[in-house]
C-alpha cells in the first residue's frame, strides 16, 4: 500500500498560490477515496432508492445497472483520462486537447452549468440530512407510523426559515473544507468515514430484511416488471447513472487532473464504479423491506429516505444511538460528494481569471446561495410554482440529470472517440505503454466510439419525446 510519504501531500498554501502550482492526490489510495468520495453520496442514499419507489422497483434497477456499464463507466474513464492528460479544469481541459478553434470546451461550460444546478437542490437535501442529524440528537425522531414520520419531514422541508437555514448552513460548511484545499480537506474526510458507513448500511439491511412482512420489499428490488419500463423512465435510470458516478459534467476531469502519471485510471474507474453500486444496492436493501414492512407509501420520492429509515431504527436495540451515527456519516457522504461538485466552477475561476481559490469559492458558494432558495422553498412556500409543470427542486434535478449531463457524456464520448482518436486514447490508458491493459481499451474504445452516443442519443431522443 502507498503511503502519504512517498509524495508530499499538498497543503493549503499550495492552494493559495494559485493556478501555477497544481495540486495533487498524495498516493493511489487517495484518489480511490477521494474518487469515491465524490461518486457516493446523496445519489446512493436518497435519490436512488427513492427513484427506484417511483419507477417500480427490479426493473428500473436493471436499466439503472446497464446504463452505469455501458454510459456511465466509459464516461468516467474518458473524464479521468482527459484531466490527467491535460491537467487543467474542465474547460481549459478540453480547450487545450481540442483542435484549434473547435468549440469542445463548450462541453466543460455546459458542466459548470449542470455543477450549479445540481448544487442548488443537492445542498437542500443536505440540508434536510444536517436537520435529521440535529434532531435525532436533540429529541427522538424514532417511530414507525407513517403519519408521524411524514409530520416531522413535512414541518422541516415546508418551513421556509428552517429550510433556508440549513442549506446555507450546509453551503457555509462546504465552503470551509474547500478552502483548505484538494489533498487535506477532501483526501482526510473521505479516506476514513466511508468504510463506517458501509458497515452501518450492512447493519441497517440485516435489521430490514428481518422484519415481519419484509419479503415484499425483496422481490420489488429482485422481481423485474418490464411493463412499467417506458421512455422517461429509462431516461431517468440514464440521468441517475451520470449523477451517481459524478460524470458528464467535468467533476472527473478535475479530479484526473490531480491524478498521479502511474494511476491505472480504468481499473481505478471499475473499482470505483462497483463501490458505488455496492453502496446504492445495500441502500435500497435497508429501506425497501422497511417500506413494505411497516406499510409506507414506495412511491414517496425525496421524501422515502427521511420517513424509512427512522421507522428501521425504532425498531432496533440502540436505535436512537444508531439512528445519530446514520445521519452524520450520511452527511459525511453528501460532503464528499459536494466538495467535488463545487470543484467544478472553483477551479474554473481560479484557473481561467487567477482568482485565489478563497474568492473563487466565495463567489461559486454566494450565489448558490441565491440559486439555491428557490430549490430550497420548493416544498413550502413556491410548492406552487412551476416551469414547465415542476418546482424549482424538480426542474434543476431534471434539467441536470436527464439534459445536460447526458449531453456533456455524449459530446465527451464523441470527442474521445472521433477527435482526440484510438492512438492518443492507447498512450493516455495504458500510461505511455507502461500498462499492460490493450484488451481492456479497446473494448472501452469501442464503447466510447460508437456504443455510448448513439445510446445515449437514442435515450434522450425518446425520453424527452422528440421522436
Ligand atoms: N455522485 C454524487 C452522488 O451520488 C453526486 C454528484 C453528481 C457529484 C455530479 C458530483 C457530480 O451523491
């Protein structure tokens, strides 16, 4: 195993210098974490097992599981590739590898674009989890009746002053992990909570699949029916496999900037792909047996999460101790998966303008701030307002996920495939002939060429019913 000697981990000051000195992940396993860090999050957590309740259960789960190995994964790969090899931001990324004059940076702008949307709705749901933390502490939120559950997340998300609070409260505390730089603040808090969260998860599914009348729970996950597949739900399984594994939007190509020269960048990518999907399937283990247990509505959506996961440790010894230890290592999770989102417009603007990264943070996180409100009064005081039939909460999450992450995906695969070429591709992945891995890139080659575009075309086309 690598150790944080062999190189010196960037510190902070690194970071106030500014565009000249890049940072850099200290050792291989800090990109794992770091990488994983971004990848799991709220994603695993909350929003796919409450798409997974919306969109009738195994089946979705298989097109989810298909779209993460045929889009998501190749994505990922080209991201981490094009960093590394360029190592700038998203944008400059693109602009320097591209031919003069094309516009393919336009790719990583669409992303700062997408960066902040996800952003202004990710913080809230952050924010509902910092709440849960806060009251699990402070009072038992322990029941298992429906009606009771449901109050406490209605009260909290409908309360525009409650709401507020904790997404700026959870925008605050990002914005000080992230100015303590790349390597110490994301490398340090990911690196060591995670394994923790992984293993409460485990905890939390033995419990739910024990409980009377869990069986029902089981076969919605296992039990596939393909009737309830149509256009926009696949769609909405593409949109979650470019959420859930941070890709089509540059998050990877920053961090493949700070990749080392000898990371095996599609193993690294694979790994973290199954990590990830380890991590969404245990999630949906621990809450769905629960559901169909305790008789609670599959069809809940953001709020499945907050009401679920209560009722399972009402139900177990220690709960109100566990039920604390749950939420913080989930907004552990979210953290990590923040930090790398905010990344995108923060080394943007300190690359592009010189800007140190303290103001770059504070003016990505400012307005956040303001584009986030109305993500944040969705579920009270603007629940009335809609564009294009759905709040602000939804209009974000869907313009992100189903548009602009699947159109950044394609035009990187098109790019990787059709401009930067199979001879680039081979030197970048197999680390200048240093790796013996040509198997793997050329079926990943083929993937990126033709395979993932035109799926991912046909996906958009039929999902957002233009044919
Ligand atoms: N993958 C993260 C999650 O599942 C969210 C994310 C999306 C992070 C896009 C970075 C970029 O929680």
């Amino acid at each position: 195993m690598e150790t944080a000697k062999e190189s010196r981990p960037a510190t902070a000051s690194d970071a106030a210098h500014g565009p000249r000195k890049r940072e850099a992940f200290a050792t291989g396993l800090g990109v794992l974490a770091a990488t994983i860090g971004s990848a799991v999050g709220l994603g695993n957590i909350w929003k796919f097992p409450g798409m997974t309740g919306q969109n009738g259960g195994a089946a979705f789960v298989i097109v989810y599981l298909v779209c993460t190995v045929l889009v998501g994964l190749p994505v990922m790969i080209s991201e981490q590739m094009l960093g590394r090899r360029a190592r700038k931001d998203a944008v400059n990324t693109l602009r320097e590898l591209a031919p003069r004059r094309q516009p393919w940076w336009l790719i990583g702008a669409a992303g700062g674009l997408a960066a902040f949307l996800i952003m202004a709705f990710y913080s809230e749901v952050a924010g509902w989890v910092f709440a849960y933390v806060y009251k699990s502490v402070s009072g038992s939120i322990l029941s298992t009746d429906p009606a009771t559950n449901s109050a406490v997340f209605g009260d909290l998300t409908g309360s525009a002053w409650e709401a507020l609070f904790w997404q700026w409260l959870v925008l605050a505390w990002v914005g000080v992990i992230i100015m303590m730089g790349v390597a110490k603040g994301i490398e340090r808090v990911t690196k060591r909570l995670l394994p923790l969260l992984l293993l409460l998860l485990i905890i939390v599914c033995v419990r739910s699949v024990t409980l009377d009348g869990a069986g029902d729970g089981i076969s919605f996950l296992l039990k596939p029916d393909f009737s309830k597949v149509t256009g926009a739900v696949v769609l909405a399984a593409m949109g979650l496999a470019f959420f859930k594994l941070s890709v089509g939007m540059g998050t990877m190509i920053t961090y493949g900037s700070y990749f080392k020269d000898e990371q095996n960048i599609p193993m690294t990518a694979t790994r973290v792909m199954l990590a990830d999907l380890s991590v969404s399937l245990l999630a949906g283990l621990a809450i769905f047996p629960a559901v169909f247990a305790f008789g609670f509505d599959v069809d809940a959506g953001p709020s499945l999460l907050f009401i679920t996961i209560p009722a399972v440790f009402a139900s177990m010894p220690g709960g109100d101790f566990f039920v604390v230890v749950f939420f913080v290592l989930t907004a552990i999770a979210a953290t990590g998966a923040m930090l790398s989102i905010v990344e995108v417009p923060v080394a943007f603007l300190s690359e592009q303008f010189r800007m140190s990264r303290k103001v770059a943070t504070l003016l990505t996180l400012g307005l956040l701030a303001i584009v986030g409100a109305p993500a944040a009064l969705s579920m009270g005081e603007l629940s009335d307002v809609t564009i294009f039939g759905k709040t602000f909460f939804d209009l974000y999450d869907y313009a992100s996920s189903n548009v602009l992450l699947p159109l950044g995906g394609m035009f990187m695969c098109l790019f990787v495939g059709w401009v930067w070429g199979f001879d680039k591709v081979k030197r970048a992945l197999s680390n200048d002939g240093k790796l013996n891995n040509s198997r793997a890139i050329t079926v990943f080659f083929t993937l990126v060429k033709y395979v993932t575009p035109l799926l991912v075309l046909l996906v958009l086309l039929d999902g957002l019913n233009i044919i």
